[in-house]
C-alpha cells in the first residue's frame, strides 16, 4: 500500500513531476515505421506532451510542437515538402528544428520568421520503431537492445493503446503469480464462456494455471528478475533457474521456444499507456529470411474474455482503474516484487533528482553495439545462437503467421539435420 502522495509520485508523468523526469531521461517509441511509410506524418502523444511527427520528402524524421506557431492548427494535417513540414492553413514551413523557414504570405524582406521556433526533438529509427527522447540533452544513446538489432530473425510489432496509467502495465512485469489466474483460471473462463473448445487451448490454459510453489526476485544490472518454481516440476529448470527480467523502467523481456519478445509500457499521459509487443523470431542460422521493410505492425485488441495470453493482461491493467489508487490496495507476501520495483524507481528518481544518469541509460557506443538481455535460454539470445529451436506461440493477433511457420518449418528441418 501507499500513500495518496506517494502514489501520485510514481504515477504522474508530465514534466517537472518525479516520474516525469526519470522517464525522461529514456528513449521511447512513438511510431512504428509502417505507420510512418503509410502515412507520413503523425499526432504523438509522450509523457504528457502533444507533438507532432513527421518525415519530409528527404526520408528525414523531425518531431516538433503540436500546433503552428502562426494561428495554432494542428500540425498532424500539415504538407511534408523537401525542407520539413508545411502547415496547411497559410502555408508556414518548419524544419525538423522547428525553425520556421517561410511565412509565403508576409512580404519578401521580413525577418519575422527568423524569430519563430516550435520546440523540436530528437528521434531516430531502430528495428521498425521511431524513438523519441525529450529529455536534456545531451541525450543518450538510443539503446541497441539485442532484439532490435539481430539479423537473420523474422519481426511483428503489436500495439494497443490503453486508457490507464503506464505503473501497473509495469508492475505486471514483477507480479509473477498471475499468470495461474490471469492465464490459467481466467483464460479457461474466458474460452468456456466464448464456447470455444480447442482441446489444445483448454490444454494450454490448464498446463498455465498450475500454481507456484516459489517465487523468487533478484538485482539484476538491468533491472529485476524474476523466477519461478511451478508445483510439479522439478527445481533444476530454466524458470526457477535464471528467470526473466523486468527491464528498468518499462520494459519487460519474455520468451518462449525458438521466440523472444519486450514487452514496452510508454506513458503516453497519465491516464493512455501505448503497449507494445516487440516480437521476434528466431528460425535458426541456415535459414533465409526475407527483409522486412518495414517490420510488420498490427492492433492487439483489448477484449472482455480474451482468449489469449497478452489479452488477459491488457484486460487486467484496464481493470485497475485509469490510475490504480494503491493507498486502498492490500498487499500480500506473492506482492513482493512489487516493493522491490516501487524502491527502485524511488532510488532512480533520486539520481536524476541529483543530476546522475539512471538504469540503462547508455553512453559509450563501445557497449551499445549489442545489448544482450539474459533470460531463460529458451527464449534468450542463446537459442537464436543455437538455432532450430520450434516456436511455441506466435499471438493470436498476428500478422505474419504463413509466412513464420514456413521459416520455422525450415529452421527446424536444418537444426534436425545439424544433428543427425
Ligand atoms: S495557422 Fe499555420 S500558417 Fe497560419
Ligand atoms: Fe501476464
């Protein structure tokens, strides 16, 4: 539990707020790169602040202010032309500093348009994303985490926007115990009610809700992980034995046979959190696999009785409440995860309240090539490395499903010949 102020510090987003701050000390997604070759420019929403995004006709990116500085229209129906963004009401232009360049209607000598400037960010592109950072500058680097930079795997980003506050999209990620009920005792519910009676999927959501015998949380560099001992298996596993992590701030990083994904809560505002499901595939090294471009997107729906994994979470955040009042919940022992993480914020928060760098902020390009997250091998990098591995599940939702079990048809046939 905590208090009524304690939750707001940890909750809020916007500027000058604590959380605010620390949030802004990261780079965050703000667009898949196939909503911006479908249309190129887009209305954004980060912490709290309205912005707009745009590519010009060069290919390059620029994310300015909201509104025209001349009579306030919405830049997200502006005209991308050579040199940036033209509002499309008197035909002002911004580059992707927000400098104005032309004000075609004011007479040929005035400099008036020199003294116009909307505020303007970074943002760079990486593995199907468009990034932002609107913190201080000097900003940090945009972190190469590993699946964002591997070659030879196969990519789909699923997105929802959800109306609740980013904190318990996050906390999810060290509450380890609901995936028996959310996963398991929901999951079954949800079907029997859907009459659906996939013996493979009530087998799923059976095998799902067997419940925890241990759980386990640990510092890891990156964050926190977490483990976890199922009644009826035996203790010496991947699960129990290394885990997953949470990591720091918003992420989470899961997998599954031959199949990795991050999991990402941006804080669009204080009561919108922008999901995405950062999916990869790993079909082994003998197998081609085709360049994506760009990396397939589509909508992860919230439903009332889902009948698939992420679904049940998304349901469960929403449930919550817009923003989940914490001085009225009760904690228990299984809830422990969740102090570790609401401590750590408060001890990042500090550092940047102290003018240090936070958690997984990177700045030497040396250590940024690649940065691998350990987990559970059955999901990690290692099983990318050895190759062949089967996927187990690629989303209801997907977007790629022929073309992936086709890859990994092929990745299975080389990783069985390997080893005859
Ligand atoms: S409102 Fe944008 S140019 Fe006038
Ligand atoms: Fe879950």
């Amino acid at each position: 539990m905590l208090s009524v102020d304690e939750n707001e510090m940890l909750t809020k987003v916007d500027a000058g707020t604590p959380v605010g701050e620390l949030m802004r000390r990261y780079w965050h997604p703000v667009a898949t790169s196939q909503e911006i070759k479908e249309n190129p420019v887009k209305a954004v929403r980060l912490l709290g602040e309205s912005l707009t995004l745009f590519q010009d006709r060069q290919g390059r990116l620029g994310l300015i202010d909201q509104r025209c500085a001349h009579r306030r229209v919405d830049l997200k129906y502006g005209i991308p032309e050579n040199e940036g963004l033209r509002c499309p009401y008197h035909g002002w232009l911004y580059d992707r500093t927000g400098q104005c360049l032309e004000q075609p209607a004011e007479t040929e000598k005035t400099t008036f348009k020199n003294t116009v400037k909307l505020k303007a960010y970074s943002v760079q592109e990486l593995g199907g994303l468009v990034w932002a950072y609107i913190g201080p500058q000097p900003a940090p680097l945009l972190p190469r985490w590993d699946l964002f930079v591997l070659d030879g795997v196969f990519r789909q980003i699923g997105t929802t926007l959800l109306p609740c506050n980013w904190l318990q999209c996050q906390e999810n990620a060290v509450d380890t115990v609901h995936t028996s009920y959310a996963h398991g005792l929901f999951g079954l519910y949800a079907i029997e009610r859907r009459g659906i009676t996939d013996p493979r999927k009530i087998k799923s959501f059976q095998r799902i809700s067997r419940p925890h015998k241990e759980i386990a949380f640990d510092y890891v560099p990156f964050g926190i992980q977490k483990r976890r001992l199922i009644v009826g298996e035996p203790e010496d596993n991947e699960r129990w034995r290394t885990g997953h992590p949470m990591v720091f701030p918003n992420y989470v990083r899961i997998g599954q046979t031959g199949y990795a994904e991050f999991q990402i809560r941006v804080p669009i505002d204080n009561t919108h959190t922008w999901h995405l499901g950062y999916q990869v595939f790993f079909p082994g090294p003998d197998v081609d696999v085709p360049k994506q471009d760009p990396v397939p997107a589509y909508e992860v729906p919230i439903q009332d009785l889902p009948d698939f994994v992420l679904g049940q979470d998304l349901l469960c955040w929403v449930a919550q409440g817009e923003i989940l009042d914490r001085s009225k919940e009760r904690l228990g022992e299984s809830d422990r995860g969740l102090v570790m993480f609401r401590n750590m914020l408060k001890e990042q928060i500090k550092i940047v309240q102290e003018g240090g760098d936070p958690m997984n902020t990177f700045r030497d390009p040396a250590k940024n090539e690649r940065i691998d997250v350990s987990m559970e091998d059955r999901g990690g990098v290692d099983a990318y490395e050895k190759g062949g591995v089967r996927y187990m599940n690629q989303g209801t939702y997907s977007t790629v499903l022929d073309q992936l079990d086709d890859l990994m048809t092929k990745g299975a046939e080389a990783a069985r010949r390997a080893r005859q």
